[in-house]
C-alpha cells in the first residue's frame, strides 16, 4: 500500500494577491472619497465648481492616505498631479496661479527646513521624500493663507497618528527606531491639508478676533 505523501499549504498566486490587494485599495479609497465629497459639498454649498474641486482633491489625497498606509509609498505621480492640480484650480478657490505655486513650494522649503535642522539634532531623517512632495502638492491647494493652521493641524493630526500607532502596538509602548522608519506620515499630513483647505481662513478670523480686543 503507497503512502501518500503529505503536502504542505499550496501557496497562494502572486498575481490572485496582487489584484485582491489592489481591489481593496480601490474600494477604501472610493468610501473615503465619498465621505470627504460630502463634507467638502456641505461646506461648499451650492458651488458646483468648488464641489467638483474638492471632490478631485478628496479622491487623490484619499489615495495617497491608503496607499501610504498600506504600501508605505507616495507615489510621485500621485503628489505631482496635486501639485498641478492644486495650481490648474487656483482660481476657484480665489488664488492666483502664480500665489498657488509659491505657496507650494513655501510649504516645501519649510517642510525641508525641518526635516535637515530636525537631522542635524538626531542624525535621523524624520520625513520621507514622498512626504516632502506631498506637502508641495498640499501647499499649492492651501494658499499662503492657510499655511499655519495647515502647520498647527499637522500637529495635531501627526500626534494623533503617533498615539493610535502606540495604541495599536502593544498599548502605547515606546516606538521603535524600526517602527517609526515604517510609520506612515502621508494620512497626518493629507488630513491636515484637508481641514487647511477648507478652514484656512478661520485662523485668521480667530486672529482677528483675539487681537482687536487688545487693540
């Protein structure tokens, strides 16, 4: 009588892994999408180019978010269509093109400023190049206006991240050097610029508000 031979877990196909991968970031992207378009239109009321605008940077920065969660990249291609994106529509979020663009690359500089006083202290990089790209496409959606509280929301938003990322690691353990170069900063950044695009001029009402008094 043969014996049969025993066989081992038939290992799945590549290919079979690759699609089902990226049917699920689709779909975790069009849900995002969905509930940021209707945020942005109940913000934007009834202007229909402002509501398509922000529908366009809903999909993107949704996608950027998902795929950087999951895969730990941000495509260049993806951040150089915000980037162009973001200066195409300056107009009707009241930018100039010229104002989009500098904007841009403020919040790069800035960003770049950071990232190299940050390695200088540490002698450890804090930010990916995907990131830094990533916030030139932002910056030129935010205008020069809505970078603070664009700065103040990544904040805020980044501190988030980092506790949920303890959270789910063991109940906020300390982060390893390991785990913080796979810790993914593209969702922080892509909420921030979204809250910036949308509220960016209430920071200065605020301003307003808190100066005049003393004035």
């Amino acid at each position: 009588m043969k014996s049969q031979k025993k066989t081992g877990p038939v290992a799945a196909d590549p290919r079979e892994t690759d699609v089902v991968n990226w049917a699920s970031t689709f779909f975790m992207t069009l849900i995002l999408t969905g509930l940021l378009t209707i945020w942005g239109g109940e913000w934007a009321g009834q202007h229909a180019p402002l509501v398509l605008a922000l529908m366009l940077l809903a999909y993107v920065l949704s996608m950027l978010a998902v795929i950087d969660v999951r895969y730990g990249i941000l495509p260049h291609m993806l951040t150089g269509t915000l980037f162009v994106l973001g200066v195409a529509l300056a107009p009707t979020f009241g930018h100039t093109y010229g104002m989009a663009a500098l904007s841009g690359a403020v919040a790069f500089g800035g960003l770049l400023l950071c990232a190299m006083i940050t390695r200088v202290l540490t002698g450890k990089d804090s930010l990916g190049g995907g990131d830094l790209w990533l916030v030139l496409g932002l910056g030129a959606w935010i205008g020069l206006a809505g970078l603070p509280l664009f700065l103040m929301a990544t904040a805020v938003t980044g501190g988030i991240s980092v506790g949920l990322k303890c959270w789910l690691t063991q109940g906020y353990a300390v982060i390893t050097e390991h785990e913080a170069q796979k810790f993914a900063f593209g969702p922080a950044l892509c909420a921030a610029g979204w809250l910036a695009v949308l509220y960016g001029d209430w920071y200065w009402r605020v301003m307003d508000m808190l100066i005049a008094p003393a004035a």
